[in-house]
C-alpha cells in the first residue's frame, strides 16, 4: 500500500545520505498519506543511503505497525508532531553535523537568513534530552518546535517538518546551512545579526 509515497520517501531518505546530513544507521524520515491518515516511515537501523521502497513501514497515527518490520525509534515523535500540527506531512530527522553541534552546545539558532524567516518562520530551538523513543522525547520536541518548522534535539541532532516531503528536506538543508553560517560568523569573532520571522 501507499506505494507512491514509499518511492519518496526512499529517494528523501537516500538523499539525505548523499548530502551528507545522515551516515550509518542514522536519521529518518516520515509522511503521512492524506486520504487514509497513514503514515510511512524508515524502519529502525535502517542506512539511509541504500532505501529502498520494499523495507519501509507503514504505521497508522497511534504507532501500531500495518505493513513492515519494526518502525523507526524516532516513531513516537514524527507521530507527535503531525498529531499536533495537522498541516505538517512530512518530518525529517538528521545528524547533520553543524546543526548537531548547536544541539550540544544547547544554543538556538536564531533568525539569520531569509530563508530560515520564510521558511522555518522562528528561531531553530534546542528540545531538552530526553531517552531516545521516549514519550518524554516526543512531548519535549513537539513543545519546543510549536509552530516552527525545526528545531534541534540536545546531544541529538536536528528534526525539521513540513506540508510534504520535498519541502521537509530543503527545510533540513535550511537548518545545516544557517547552522554553519552562524558557525562561521561568530568564528569570525563577529555577532551574528538577526531578522523576524515571516508572519
Ligand atoms: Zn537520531
């Protein structure tokens, strides 16, 4: 079933691997199916890089598996965000490095570019720890994401969402880049200027 979706799913997944924002067994990626509300998603250890459509799951909005193996660890937390942010379908979670270093060092990203103004529409704040897969991780990280369209998980990596899945992934390129040109500035001894968000 959702067999469309699947084949995006696993060419996002497989391009996050080759942009280099994901390595090993790191990562996933999510979408939920507008007419059945189902949602697909990368099973867990799963390298993204070598997706293929045929070893995804497919969960419905309370996690119990339809179709595949063992959903992703990250399941809880996808599942959270759509539930509470009915626009997003799609969600997609990196280690890309800039952005996980501001993850530990547990400081926000805040408003630098147009891009993270128009399209992540807030600073890029950091959800506090918490166990991976926990209920406690989903519920810190949708609250800390409210109505921004990413945010960093602390000592993590970083999750980025959007209304479909092409969008997700320029968003999870958004945060690398602004993280790495926030980097940049602040090594440059200056302060980072800032601008607001899009209403
Ligand atoms: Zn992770």
């Amino acid at each position: 079933m959702l067999e469309e979706l699947k084949k995006k799913v696993a060419d996002v997944a497989n391009r996050l691997a080759s942009e280099e924002l994901v390595r090993g067994a790191s990562g996933n990626v999510s979408t939920r199916d507008e007419e059945t509300g189902l949602v697909v998603i990368t099973p867990t250890k799963a390298a993204l890089g070598s997706v293929t459509p045929d070893i995804l799951c497919v969960v419905d909005m309370d996690g119990n598996v339809l179709e595949g193996g063992k959903p992703s660890s990250s399941t809880k937390f996808h599942l959270k965000i759509m539930k509470n942010r009915p626009e997003i379908k799609a969600v997609v979670h990196t280690h890309s490095p800039y952005a996980t270093a501001f993850s530990v060092a547990n400081e926000a990203i805040p408003v630098i570019n147009i891009e993270v103004s128009s399209k992540i529409r807030g600073d890029i704040k950091v959800s506090p720890y918490a166990q991976n897969g926990s209920d406690i991780e989903a519920e810190n990280i949708t609250a800390t994401l409210g109505k921004a369209n990413a945010v960093l998980m602390q000592n993590h990596g970083a999750v980025a969402v959007a209304e479909d899945l092409d969008k997700a992934l320029l968003n999870s390129f958004i945060v690398e880049e602004a993280a790495k040109m926030y980097s940049i500035v602040r090594s440059m001894g200056s302060t980072a200027t800032t601008i607001e968000p899009k209403k």
